[in-house]
C-alpha cells in the first residue's frame, strides 16, 4: 500500500469486506464490497487507503492471453485506455472469487483450462456490463491529509503528460512550492513526480505499440519524450524490453 507500480497484467480486484481506495490515473476510486474491477496494470495505480477490517483479492491475467481470448474489441480498448471497469451493484454472487484465490493460492489447476475459461468468461461477461464511469472519490470527501493535493498533482500529469511539464507547473495544480510537492508525492507515492510522469507516458506508448504500426519515433514524440533515445531508454528500463519487442511480444495475440 502506498507505492504506485504498472505491471503488464490486466488486473482483478475483489474486495470481499470493507472498502479500498485507488490512486488510478490521476484520481482515486473506490471499491467497496462485492464490487469487482478490472483494468490494465500498466496504468501507474496504488493502494492508498484501506477501511479497517478490509479483505480483498487481486488476480492478473497475462496481456498476451487475454488479447487472445475474442474479447470485444471496444472493451479492450477501453482497458488499454486506462479506463476502470467495475461490476454493477447486485453481480456479488456473479462470480466464486473465493474459489478461485484459493486454486491459485495452491497452484491447483491454475494453469489449467478450467480456470482458465472461467477467468475468460468473468471478461466476457464484463465486457458487456461493466460499468463505464469510473467510480470517483470525490476530494471533499477524502479524509487522509495530503491525498488532495497528491490526486491534483497525479491528476494534472494524467492530463498532460505529452507536454512538457516541469516540477513547478505540477506543483502549482495543487498550490505548493515546487520543492514541498516532490518531497510530498515521494512520501505519499513512493515515487518521485519524474517517475511518475514517466510512467504516464510508457503507458501511453504501450497502448500505442499495441493498437497499431505507427512508427516508433512518431510514438515518442506523441508520448511527450523529447528524443529518441530518451524513450528507448525510459521505455526498456520500465518495461523490461525496447520498443520493438514489446510490440512483437504482445500486439501479434490481437
């Protein structure tokens, strides 16, 4: 809890009792009982409040599978967008989350077809109901002191990640001193605001190498780098592979 991360993975969250809060894409949202959510992990998220007594589940799902699954096409675009995606209210029984935490917890037929296809159902079925607004904690109603001006600051780079935005122009989005803000989204975050803009961007660059064969170098500059090489590097550091062989890996399951 407390430090954003991406990951590959599309991402099931459960929360079986009490409520969660998520730093998601420049704003917070919330997951209480029964609610099931799902989205790409790639999108820089982070626990960032936890209600007492909270019990919840989360499984990932491999990118390259779930492309290969026949999903709707609109509903992965929607994933790969960012977007949160969360059950309607009265779906609570839709789907035995227990029962699958604890195949997974025992490695029992995880692999298997059985799961397998459940998981793949669970998407299916999501695809055609999820809801598509997110579900927003409004900052008047956020408690924890300094998660305000954290979401103002992950906010203002969600919006405009692709200029280019400096330290003091982050900053002012939530009225602090340039230096009061870093120190604070590292504390908050675990993460500096560089970083984080620089994951803002490698998710965008992602979703562009998945949807298409638009040239490298025209993705970066989209994505706000200033040069090539900075995004080959920022971008081969944080995916663990360049470019190029993020795409071959995963656009061809499309």
């Amino acid at each position: 809890m407390g430090r954003i991360h991406h990951h590959h993975e599309v991402e099931l969250n459960y929360v079986f009792a009490g409520e969660v809060t998520y730093l998601h894409r420049g704003s917070t949202r919330r997951l209480g009982p029964g609610r099931l959510a799902v989205f790409w992990g790639a999108v820089p998220h982070s626990l960032v409040a936890v209600a007492p007594g909270s019990d919840m589940a989360w499984i990932t799902l491999p990118l390259a599978a779930v492309r290969g699954w026949g999903l709707d096409p609109r509903f992965l675009r929607r994933l790969l967008e960012g977007e949160w995606c969360v059950a309607p209210a009265g779906s609570e029984n839709r789907f035995p989350v227990a029962s699958w935490v604890a195949e997974l917890a025992t490695a029992r037929d995880a692999s298997g077809p059985g799961l397998r296809h459940e998981l793949q159902g669970c998407l299916w079925w999501l695809a055609s109901r999820a809801v598509p607004t997110p579900e927003r904690r409004r900052a008047a109603d956020e408690t924890e002191a300094g998660l305000r001006p954290v979401e103002a600051m992950a906010r203002v780079m969600a919006e405009r990640y692709q200029e280019p935005l400096d330290v003091a122009t982050i900053a002012a989005a939530a009225g602090l001193h340039p230096n009061y803000a870093m120190t604070l989204f590292k504390r908050r975050c675990g993460l500096t605001l560089r970083d984080y803009l620089a994951h803002l961007r490698v998710t965008h660059a992602q979703r562009r190498l998945l949807e298409g064969s638009a040239k490298v170098a025209d993705i970066a500059l989209e994505c706000g780098f200033a040069t090539l090489s900075a995004f080959y590097d920022t971008f081969t550091r944080r995916v663990g592979m360049p470019p190029r062989a993020f795409r071959e890996k995963f656009a061809a399951h499309g």
